[in-house]
C-alpha cells in the first residue's frame, strides 16, 4: 500500500498522540479489563510509532549512504 508522502509523515505522529489517548483512558478508567485493553492498545500504538520512526530514520541513512557511493539501494 502506498502512502501520499503527506500522510506517512504524519503517521508516526498520529500514531503517537493514539497511544496517549489511550493511556489516558486506561488512567481514568477504573480498574478492570478496559483498563487494561486500553493500556495494551497504547502500548501497541507507541511501539507502531517508535518502529515507523526508525525504519524511516535508517532508509533514509540508507539512501544517503548509497547515493553518495553512486549505487542504488539494495532490494530486500
């Protein structure tokens, strides 16, 4: 699936801001099962942001590595 490069930019972000919301529901929730789906869904919206800023930080190192030797990217 592609992306405009409008919405992957922001995604990380978006994905971010997702996580803190539901940590803090899972905060002001009482204790229980909601709670807990909430604190499992921000943990999983925080590593999906971490995760798309790495791989973006290392292709982009990637790139720049390559474009300076004057090969292209290597294909997965």
């Amino acid at each position: 699936m592609r992306l405009s490069k409008t919405i992957y930019e922001i995604l990380p972000a978006i994905y971010f801001l997702m996580g803190v919301a539901a940590l803090w529901l899972s905060y002001l929730v009482a204790p229980g099962a909601q709670a807990t789906i909430a604190l499992f869904i921000a943990l999983a919206a925080e590593v999906a942001a971490l995760t798309l800023v790495l791989r973006r930080q290392n292709y982009r190192s990637l790139k720049r590595e390559y474009s300076e030797n004057g090969s292209d990217l290597p294909i997965p």
